[in-house]
C-alpha cells in the first residue's frame, strides 16, 4: 500500500489519528504516575463491567 508523492502531512495526519484510534497515548499518560494498588483495582472492575455491559448490549 505504498504511496508515491503524498505529501507529508497527509501521512503525519494519518500517523497521528491512528496513534489516537489505538489508544496508545492516552495509555502512556495514565501509565506516567505510580498509581495505588486501590485505584488500579477498582478501575479494573470498572473496565470489567463495562466490557460486560457491552457483551451484553451486542448480544454476545
């Protein structure tokens, strides 16, 4: 999938929104601090339930 003669900021554009669909950087900022042990379960349980409600809503 090679493009010739496209210019730069078609492609940056392109890098930045698929940095942004994958989630990384939003990753990287939550990951800078040393989170405690409390907050990080709970967001995990919070994650899970709402993947459950999604699996739910989709009927999966």
């Amino acid at each position: 999938m090679e493009r010739r003669n496209v210019p730069f900021e078609v492609i940056f554009r392109r890098f930045i929104r698929e940095v942004q669909l994958s989630g990384i950087l939003t990753n990287a900022k939550k990951k800078r601090f040393k989170e405690k042990e409390p907050n990080r379960r709970l967001r995990r349980e919070s994650a899970l339930r709402r993947e459950a409600r999604q699996k739910i809503k989709r009927g999966y």
